[in-house]
C-alpha cells in the first residue's frame, strides 16, 4: 500500500465508501477502511504539493467519518482540511472551519471551536470585502473565549475585531470593544499599561461618528475608571484633537495630529481612523 499513487488509493477509497459491505465486512468497516484510504491519498497530495486536492479528499474523509458517528475524528479532519486549502482556496478554507466549529460546538468544545472562529476571522481579514464576516467571527470567538476563563485571548480578538469595526466605520461598535479591552485590561497590572491606547481609540471613534457630546463624556468617564490616563500622552492627544474637532479648526487639528505622530507614528487603521475625523473638521460644525 506505501508503494501506491494518491490515484490509486482515491480509487480504492471511492470503491470501499460505496460498498454496503457483505458476508464478512459491514458498511461501517468498509467507511472505516475508505477514511484510512482517503487520508493516506491526502498525505501523498500534499506532499505533491496538490493542496487543492488534498483538502478535498480529507473533506471526503471527514463527511465519512461524520456518518460513522465519528464527529470528534470528522472535527480534526475538516481542520487539516482548512489547513491545505488554506494555501490555495481561502474559501473553501472557511468552509472547512465552519464545519469544524459547528461539529465543535455540539460536542460542548467551545475552547476549540472559539480557535477555529479565531482561525476563520484571520482568513477573512485579508479581504477587505470580508471584513465583516470577520468581525462576526472574532466576536464569536471572543465570546466563547470568556465562557472558556480564556481572557486575555478573548481581549485580543475584541481587538482585532474593533479594528475591522472602524475599518467598517462601525464606530459605535468598535467604541463597545475598545472600552470592553480596556474594562478587561484594567484587572491585570501586566496589561493596565495599555488601557491608555484603548481609551485613545475609543475617544477618536466618537470624534469619526462625529459625537464631541459624548466624546467629552467618555474621557471623564476614562478619568474615572483610570485616574492616570488624563496625565498621558493619548489623554492629552485625544482633549487637544477634541478642542480642534469642536472648533473646526484643522490647522490646530493636524499641529496635534503632527505632535504625536513624532512620538508615536500613526500608521494603518489609526491613520485611516483620524483621516476620518479630519474630514468632519474641515466639513465644519453640525448644525442640523
């Protein structure tokens, strides 16, 4: 059998998954022996670097294994299978881990199945016609994650999320997610340190929608939770570019923009994030 070709074990997988078995092997026997087949074939496919292939015919494996009554088995499989499609089909990648977390979560794997959520969030963020999908997928993810005790990885998909909300121009979700980070990062002397940066996010997504009322609200509501953060560089960053929003004044808008870039380069989706709250100061005041 070591010696076969991928072709020939997919024919003689083929021929046992149909078989109804008879007088000395039952159906289940046969499925079984059609998994084994499948999965050696997918062995041989990818080390031909046949990725496609290979995450098809372990998706064959696991739909075989699911009606075999197998579904922690049909779990793994569908995983590995995501993990060659990976490489060449980021759709049929998600597809994969969609059954994986749907098979997860009926066995009560939510650990697992908040990391295949995780893993099918991070295909989507690379097409920007997907962001939203992926932002479900991380909230998922993070949900499940907290249920699990798993909070710092739950934070961090919040995070990655809340990024993908501003990219939307969700703001008033990714507002929701920044300030749940910070409330969660606040518990914890190794992540306090970087409440600062979620309190700074939050602040400029009410300033995008544009919302000056309650942008002054949440920094004292900030102030509050956290008595240090009006005495850093964000805090004084987000109050100066608050004034300049609140007085349509760009020139002192991008003389605080400048300022802090100098100190901490403003790149990505933070850039694109006070883009947008550029233009609502040179559109002027809301006067409707």
């Amino acid at each position: 059998m070591g010696g076969s070709s991928a072709e020939e074990l997919l024919q003689r997988a083929e021929k046992k998954a149909s078989s109804t078995g008879g007088w000395f092997s039952s159906t289940q026997s046969k499925r079984e022996e059609a998994i084994e087949l499948y999965k050696e074939a997918a062995h041989k496919l990818r080390a031909e670097n046949r990725m496609e292939e290979a995450g098809s015919v372990l998706i064959k494996a696991a739909d075989l294994e699911i009606q075999i009554n197998e579904k922690d088995f049909a779990a793994n499989t569908y995983f590995e299978a995501s993990k060659c499609y990976r490489m060449v089909r980021l759709d049929q990648a998600v597809m994969a881990l969609g059954r994986c977390s749907d098979l997860l979560v009926e066995r009560g794997r939510f650990r697992q199945a908040a990391d295949r959520q995780k893993n099918m969030a991070e295909l989507y963020r690379e097409d920007p016609n997907h962001f939203d999908q992926g932002l479900e997928a991380y909230d998922r993810a993070a949900n499940w994650y907290l249920q699990e005790g798993a909070t710092a990885t739950a934070s961090a998909c919040q995070r990655e999320a809340a990024q993908l909300a501003i990219q939307l121009q969700q703001y008033p979700r990714a507002i929701e997610l920044w300030e749940a980070v910070a409330a969660s990062s606040l518990n914890s002397n190794l992540t306090k340190y970087s409440v600062k940066e979620y309190y700074l996010n939050a602040g400029l997504c009410y300033l995008a929608i544009p919302d000056h009322g309650a942008a002054t609200r949440a920094m004292a509501f900030y102030a509050q939770q956290d008595p240090t953060f009006p005495s850093t560089t964000e805090a004084q960053f987000l109050h100066g570019v608050l004034e300049a929003c609140e007085h349509s004044d760009l020139d002192a808008f991008d003389a605080r923009v400048r300022d802090f870039d100098r100190m901490k380069p403003i790149t990505g989706w933070r850039a694109t994030l006070l883009h947008t709250v550029r233009n609502t100061v040179a559109d002027g005041p809301d006067l409707s």
